[in-house]
C-alpha cells in the first residue's frame, strides 16, 4: 500500500503520529541551545614557555626554535607560527579543521618532553592549552566606588570566585584597581656603606618571616608536634629585622630602607564614566552556549550586587548575549512574516480558504518536526541554523502546493474528494520526491568541505534539509488525508476555463517552440556576454569573507610614543573621551590603560544604545569618531567597528594580512614598510599596522665574562641582581586576615636612573668581598625588537588592514596588483592571510562543493527520469539561475560572501524543481499525445503551482532580503541570491525547458536516423557481399 493512501484510510492514526511529532518538537525546543553562530572546536593548541629577564632574541634561540623544530613533526598540523617576546616564547598550532584537539594535545605533550630537559634552566615548564585567537570576554563588568584595594579584594575575593564557580566560564580577567604590597625601598648608599647587598636582604627577611614544624614531644600520655611561629604579624616587625654588616655591625632594616604598606606599581587603569574602576572580563569555555552562560552570569552578578556596600556600583558594561538574542529574535520575526507572505500569495492564487488552510498546515508541521530533528542531531538554535529554516520557509510549501493542486484538478475533473487525493499524489508524488532530493542532495557535498566554511554552515544545510524532508512526508501523507476529508470545490465550467495569464503564456510558448532554434541561441549568446561582463569587471559585483554585522560596538586603540609612561598615556586617553563624549548614540564609555602590558597603548570601548534606538549604524558612529580624532598628534588611533561575524575566528585578525617572511630582521622591516607604503596608497584601507612593532630603544648590558667567572659570578647572578634593583622581586609573603601580601625587595626610583647609578650596584662574590657591577659589566644604549615572529619556522613581519567603503575583493586585488611589482630579494616572500586567506580557503571549498552538487542533482534526476536526456534539458536552468542570482546582488550592492555562495548552491537544487515537475508531466501526457501538443497543454497546466511555489519562495526570503534587524546580515546575500537566481529561473524555465525539450527530441530523432540508417547500410552490404 502506498504511503498517502494509507495515511487517506487511516486518519486518525495519521492524526496521532503528527501530535506524536508535535509534542516532540515542542520538548526539543525548549532544550535547544541558543547561540549566535554554530558551535567552533577552533583547531588551535598553544604552548607557552616563560624565561624571565632574557630577551626576545634569546627567547627564539633557547625556547622558541627547538620547541617549533620537535613539534612541527606532529601528525595532522596546518600551520605554526610563534612569537618571542621579552620573557615569554608562544607557539600557535593550527590543525586540520575536524581534528581530535584532546589528541593533539597529547601528542604535542609527547613532543615536548622529548625536548623539555634541553630547555634552559631559568625557563618555566611550557604551558599546552586549547587557544581560541577570538575568545574576548561575553560579558563585562564594571566596579567603581570606594576605596581601590578594597575594590581589587572584593573583585578577586568574591566576584571572581563566584564566577569562575559557574559551569561554562573558563577564566575572569581582573583589570585596574590597585593591589596591596609591603614595598621595601632601601638606599643604596647605605647599602653599600654597610657593605651589604639587595640578596643580603632578601635571605634576612625570609629566614625571619617562616612557621615550620620542629618535630614532635612525647608527654607520657600522646605525642604532641612542635611548631614554630614566627611570620610577621606586623610591618613594624618588618621594620626591625636585625642586618649584621660586613664590619659585623648590628642595624635594623628601617636604617637603610623604607618599608611601606601600599600598593603595587600600577600597570592597567580601567576607567567607567570617568571614574577610576575595575573591569571583570568573563571568557566562556570554547565548548560552551555563550546566552547560557551569559544568563547564568547575569544572575550570580544580581546576586553579589546584594552583598557589597551601597557605595559600590556594579554595572553590566557590555554583554554579547544581547546581541544574540536580538539576532534570534530578528531571525525569527522575519521567519513569521516571511510565512505569513507565503500564505497570502497562496490565498491569491487559490482563492479558497479552505485550500489555503489545508496546504498552509504544512510549515507548522515540517518546523516542529525540523526542531525535533535538529535536537537529536545535536544542532543549536543560531543565526544560521534559524536562517535555514526562514529561507526554506516558502520551500516548506512546495511539495504541499505540487499535491494539493493535482489533486484540486483531479477534483474539479469530477473525481471524489478520496479518489482524488489518492490518484492525484500518486500522479506527482515520484516528481516532488526527486525534486526533494535534488534540494537536499545539494548539501550533501557540505559534508566535504574543508576549512571554516564547512564548520559553520554544515550546520545550516543539515537544518534545511531536515526541513525539506519533513516538509516531504508531510505532503505525502497529512496534505492528501486533511484534503480527502476537507477539500470542497463545485464543479463549475466557468472555474475550468483557462485564465488570460494561462492563454498569453500558452501562446508565448507557441511561439517560442517555432523559433525554437533562435530562442536557445539567444540564451547562448546572453550566458556568454554576461560571462564575458563578469570576467572584464563590468558587471559590479563585489566579493567579501563574511557579511558585517552591527553589533553595537567601537572599539579605540591607541598607540603613544614608546616610553611613554603609563601615567601619561593615561591622561591622553582621558581627553580622546572627552572629544568623543558627547555623540548620541553611546550608551557608555570604558577604557583600559597599558594594554598588552605597555605603557604606551590603550583601549577605549565604546558601547552604542540599540540598534532599534538609533538612526545611525556602527561604520558610521566610526567614521565620526575618527573624524574627531584625526588630527590628534602623536599617537597612531585605530578606530574599529566591530562588524566581524565570526569575532576575528578565521587564521588572521584582519580583513587582509600579509605576511613577508625571510631570515633578516632588518631587511624583512625594510619590506614591511614598502608594502605598508603600497596598502596606504590602496583605496579602501583602512587601519594599516606593522606587527610585531619596529625596534625599541634600550640599555644592554654586556658582560665582561673572564672578570666576572674569575671571581664566581654567573650571567644569571648578574641580571637577577640588577633585575630586583630596579623592578624589584618578592622576596616573602605578609599574612593579614587569612589573606597573603607580597613583601617587594628594590632600590628607590631615583637610585636607578642612570647608567653610573646601575654600574654602582654591588654583586656578592663567591670568592669574597663585594664587587661593584662596572668591575664586571659595561652598559650602553642600543636598539631591540619588541618581538620576533615567526611562521613555518621562518621569521616574518605582518602588515594588516581592515577595509572601508569598498568590498574586501576589490581592495585585495588592488593590493595583490602592487605588491606582485615588488622585486623580492632571494629567500623572502609574501603571502596573504586574515579574512582575504579564509575567503580564498573557503571560495576553492565552496567551489568544488557546487561542482559535486551539479553532478548529484544530475544523476537524481536521471535516476528518476530513467534517461541521460531529459536531466541534462532541466539542467540548463542552472546557469540561468545564476544570471539572476549575479544581478541581483549586483543590482543591490551586496556583496557576495560565503553566505551568498551557499546561496548559489542552494539554487542548484531549488531551480530544477520547476523543471522536473514539468518535463514529468510532458511525459505523462505524450503517452496519449503528440509531443508538441503535450508540450503546449502540460504548460499551461502546470502554470499555477510553477507560479504559486515559487512565489512563496520568494516572497517568504524578502524579509532576510531587506536585512532588516540585530544579525540579518548573515542571511541577506543567501536571500538575495536565491530570489533573484529563482526570479530569472521560474521565468524562463517556462519557456526554456519546453524549447530545449522539443530541440533534444528533435536532435534524438536525427541521432536515431543517422544510427538506422548506418546499422542498414551495413547490412545492405553483407548482403551484396
């Protein structure tokens, strides 16, 4: 028994099964994740090494070069690339995208021990951890009021523990506030006086600041153990430690230092509202739903907001779940009107309410049977996954609209409302089946998409074609029961007769088969010349890695003269706020003071009110901000919207990176600068930077190495010592209220500001006495790196840009043109990455994608037609849809992105579904007619559902098309391109696919003849033989 006719004599069991499906598409609703961009296991693990004190250059020969030479044989790695800094070696690994991070992990922690024991003795066991190079807090909290170590306590003691307790958050970074510190400044003229040395000082606090366990004393009766206490319990203690001079003198501390209880050096202001404050940045764990955990957040803060004193205020500054909900609940409103459009156009079409009821019944069953769908197959509720289901809301009725009209003819034909709907689902029901599966089948190529394209949107295509399934079943069992119970139509000649759209189009069609020949000519010609328009660049289509989205924020960094100090940097941020204060859209203002740990950088956050609030978007609340600022002297401002879909998530940080590497730092500088040259000349740059940052100023520090080993003092001795002179290190811990203080060891400021100063310092030698560092030691003023980068084990700078006012294709090619000039020394060259690598990545993926999904919607429809022929007519609505789909976005000035090329392939799906339908119908009635004249009345009968299926398709995408809301970028290109490809394609492919259709027939019968008469001329002449 057929599925619709048993879903027609079992109604009710019908009935109960779409409940069933219902109630279990309710359930997984309420349990499916919200997010605004699918899940990303980024297939990034970093291992980090510090090594105190050396320099970037050391930090690349001793850390950085043998830990990249080892790893670099791990299986399944992309790229690795590093970056040596003062202290710190970083080493980025990138893997295949799909790759088992755990396992990574491990290896790389195989590699590293097998290297570990050769690293220098200084450096610290190297850290393996999972990166993502986009994990910027989800929320931002701001505390102000009060006393500012009281702030730091609380924010560390409470808010911090609290938080990072919640299930998904990975760390709480704490920025400004002040720390307290029990700072010992000692003078270094008595120092010396006294014969007495910084390690002197530091072993003589430490022995006298300890409890410790001395044994244990047996009473007779039990044993006791036997503690001593002796930590301080006070400064004054601090203050009072017994020194004994080289003379064998007797001194306190406080006679050659001032023992202070303070604060730390401050390295970060953070300022809200032009009060000095502390900023909490939460990080999300890479596996976790960003709107849970932000929730989940957002109430512990309520909660702690109740605890703390009323002086103190707590403001919630920035939370990118907001944005999510909002792109959702844009998403989902343009899904409702989109399927209220659907409905309408269907009511236009059948004038019939009860008709319209009947096939509109179709979205909500085929959405709640998609939810279901996509919970088992463990999907989240996202931008993408959402847009999926909104452009195939119209789709969703297209099965139900192919039934229901067949079985509406069958029944105006005279038919029983049972009869019909059993005869007229059997009639359609193998053509909207194929027509499903070349939809879906499209997608099935995603599965083998490489890269990040295939990260993000194999989630969306399983999502469409969960739908398309569903919407499937639905039309081949609820559609065909609600109609043979409900459907009512009289029987009236006038309803039969042909409308005067119906007659117009039969007579175009008439014409077009007599002139058949030239009809398929022209549309050779125009696929040619549009061909022709896109390769020579008249046809302005813009190219882009991703949509740009507003989300409500701009974000300032500034970069002073190096040196500056932090307190003067400070104070230029506060005037960049004040410039800026007054724009009406900003909500609120935030700045951090010695980023990236330099004094000399800063940050200005600044958070614009909704979207819905405001008549101006985020580029240009931008470029008014950098209108203001343009003419500040002496500091390098970048002004940067954040409009980044993926939050920097692709292999670079910038629209475009390009990367000059060679073994020479000075020359690769010199080729840096050139090419920041080209990019500042290139129309549509915008924020151009260098990285890493052009050589500081410095003092080195050369050691006079037979001296010093003569009387015992190694290079390390010897940088420790000057090391703690100047920034001091913590030599003990003061205990206070349960809580732990670092005791700070250093010569004052002032005694340190010299080179003389420096050369005074005195080292203990093991041989004996003291030696001033001048005996051991020369210093003299010299230029550094900042950092050494690397990648493939090569060293390289990166020039960066973002772009403006122009699509990244456009500026990239300008970009390439100039920089392709350059005469390259041997051994260096250039590469492109940021966005402008993830586009080409992702466009090479994409490509071979559609290619395979051409051929599978080829051999679907051959299956179904049995014939080579007959797929390869339908097939030449493709091209034609991609004329449509081109102009469109060119006609719109959206650029096409990734988002639109999925768009594309989507349409090689979508587009021969008209075709199959119709060429089936041509079939089914040349079995009792001639072929001109099945062709001319098939048309004509298949007219309305062509029209009504594509209507509602289209007309249900306007609302993504319009790009109207928080997100709605992301689907606006798909929507474009599909309306506009299906536009083109509904049109001509009543005209095109008839006339390719009568000329391949004709061809088959010249091919047939040619065959004929060669099989008889043969046999003609064996019998002559």
């Amino acid at each position: 028994m057929k599925l619709s006719d048993f879903s027609i004599d079992r109604p009710i069991a019908i009935t109960m099964f779409v409940l069933l499906v219902v109630l279990i598409g309710g359930v997984s609703f309420t349990r499916l994740g919200v997010d605004f961009l699918p899940d990303l296991d980024l297939p990034y693990v970093v291992v980090q090494t510090q090594y105190n004190g050396a320099s970037p250059e050391e930090v690349e020969d001793s850390l950085t070069d043998p830990l990249e030479e080892t790893i670099a044989t791990v299986e399944g790695l992309d790229k690795i690339s590093s970056t040596s800094k003062e202290g710190v070696s970083t080493i980025i690994l990138e893997f295949n995208w799909g790759a088992d991070i755990d396992s990574a992990k491990n290896d790389v922690r195989d590699k590293v021990d097998m290297v570990k024991d050769a690293l220098p003795d200084g450096a610290d066991e190297p850290i393996i951890m999972q990166f993502d190079p986009a994990n910027r807090p989800i929320i931002k909290i701001a505390m102000s009021g009060g006393n500012l170590t009281y702030l730091k306590e609380l924010a560390e003691d409470k808010f911090e523990t609290q938080l990072e307790k919640i299930s998904g958050v990975a760390a709480v970074d704490i920025v400004g506030g002040l720390e307290r510190e029990i700072q010992i400044k000692v003078n270094q003229e008595k120092l010396n006086g006294y014969g007495l040395t910084l390690d002197d000082i530091s072993s003589s606090i430490k022995s006298s600041n300890l409890n410790m366990s001395v044994g244990e004393v047996d009473d007779g009766t039990k044993e006791l153990s036997l503690k001593g206490e002796g930590e301080f319990e006070s400064v004054d203690e601090i203050r009072a430690i017994q020194l004994i001079s080289s003379s064998g003198q007797k001194i306190n501390l406080s006679d050659i230092a001032v023992v202070e209880d303070t604060h730390a050096e401050i390295q970060q202001y953070s300022y809200l509202r032009g009060k000095r404050s502390i900023t909490l940045g939460v990080k999300k764990q890479n596996d976790a739903n960003t709107v849970e955990v932000a929730d989940a957040v957002n109430k512990q803060i309520e909660e702690l907001k109740q605890e703390v004193p009323e002086n103190i205020e707590v403001k919630v500054i920035s939370d990118t779940s907001e944005f999510i909900k909002d792109s959702i609940a844009s998403v989902q409103q343009n899904f409702f009107v989109g399927g209220i459009l659907a409905v309408i156009i269907l009511f236009l079409f059948l004038k019939n309410i009860r008709t319209t009821v009947i096939i509109s019944t179709a979205i909500p069953t085929s959405v709640i049977a998609t939810l279901a769908m996509m919970y088992f197959g463990g999907l989240t509720l996202n931008n993408l996954t959402l847009g999926g289901l909104s452009l195939g809301i119209g789709m969703l009725l297209d099965n139900s609209v192919v039934v229901l009209e067949n079985i509406y003819r069958h029944h105006h034909e005279g038919l029983g409302r049972i009869q019909a709907a059993k005869e007229g689902t059997a009639e359609v029901g193998i053509a909207i089946f194929a027509s499903t599966m070349t939809t879906v089948i499209v997608f099935l190529p995603m599965v083998f998409v490489e890269g990040i394209a295939g990260e993000i949107f194999t989630p969306m295509s399983k999502t469409i074609a969960f739908s398309l399934l569903a919407s499937l079943v639905v039309a081949l069992t609820f559609i065909p029961m609600l109609s043979s119970k409900l459907l009512r139509v009289e029987i009236d000649e006038e309803k039969n007769k042909r409308g005067i759209v119906t007659k117009a189009y039969q007579k175009l069609l008439r014409v077009a088969l007599k002139w058949r020949y030239l009809v398929a000519i022209s549309l050779i010609v125009i696929l040619v010349l549009f061909a022709f328009g896109l390769k020579s660049k008249l046809i302005p289509l813009q190219v882009e890695f991703m949509p740009k989205t507003d989300k409500g924020v701009v974000n300032l960094y500034f970069e002073l003269a190096q040196g500056t100090k932090l307190e003067n940097t400070n104070e230029f941020i506060k005037e960049m706020k004040d410039k800026i204060g007054d724009i009406p859209e900003i909500d609120s203002l935030s700045s951090e003071v010695g980023s990236n740990s330099n004094s000399y950088e800063g940050e200005i956050e600044v958070d614009l009110v909704d979207l819905a609030e405001r008549d101006r978007g985020v580029t240009e609340i931008a470029e008014i901000i950098r209108t203001r600022l343009k003419d500040v002297p002496g500091a390098k401002i970048n002004v940067v919207p954040q409009t980044s879909a993926m939050g920097r998530k692709g292999k670079g940080g910038s629209a475009i990176s390009v990367n000059v590497q060679g073994p020479d730092l000075d020359t690769l500088l010199a080729l840096a600068k050139q090419i920041e040259g080209e990019i500042q000349s290139t129309e549509g740059s915008r924020n151009i930077a260098i990285t890493p940052k052009a050589s500081k100023p410095e003092l080195e520090i050369i050691p006079k190495e037979s001296l010093a080993k003569e009387l015992g003092i190694t290079k390390r001795q010897l940088f420790n010592a000057l090391d703690t002179a100047i920034d001091g290190a913590d030599v003990s811990k003061y205990k206070e209220n349960g809580k732990e203080y670092d005791i700070r060891l250093k010569l004052f400021d002032e005694e340190t500001n010299s080179i003389n100063k420096l050369l005074d310092i005195k080292i203990n030698s093991p041989q004996g006495g003291l030696v001033p560092l001048s005996q051991i030691a020369e210093i003299k003023y010299a230029t550094g790196p900042n950092a050494i980068e690397r990648e493939e084990q090569e060293r390289k700078f990166t020039i960066s840009t973002d772009t403006h006012n122009r699509s990244l294709g456009a500026v990239l090619g300008d970009i390439k043109s100039k920089l392709d000039k350059i005469d390259l020394p041997a051994g260096y060259s250039i590469n492109y990455q940021g966005d402008a690598g993830d586009m080409k990545e992702s466009f090479q993926e994409l490509g071979k994608a559609m290619i395979m999904a051409i051929i599978l919607v080829y051999m679907v429809m051959a299956a179904q037609f049995e014939s080579l022929v007959h797929p390869f007519i339908i097939m030449f609505t493709v091209p034609v849809s991609l004329v449509g789909a081109i102009s469109a976005l060119a006609i719109t000035g959206v650029p096409l992105s990734i988002n639109g090329f999925i768009g594309i392939i989507m349409l090689a799906g979508i587009v021969v579904n008209n075709g199959i339908v119709l060429v089936d119908y041509i079939n089914t009635r040349r079995e009792h007619e001639e072929r001109e004249e099945a062709i001319l009345n098939a048309g004509p009968i298949r007219l309305r559902p062509v029209m009504m299926t594509s209507l509602t398709t289209i007309l249900a995408m306007i609302p993504l098309a319009l790009g109207i809301g928080a997100g709605a970028e992301m689907q606006q290109s798909m929507a474009i391109v599909v309306i506009g490809g299906l536009s083109l394609a509904t049109v001509l492919t009543l005209v095109i696919v008839p006339v390719i259709y009568d000329i391949m027939e004709d061809l088959s019968k010249i091919v047939m003849n040619f065959l004929r008469n060669l099989l008889h001329g043969d046999e003609e002449t064996e019998i002559k033989a």
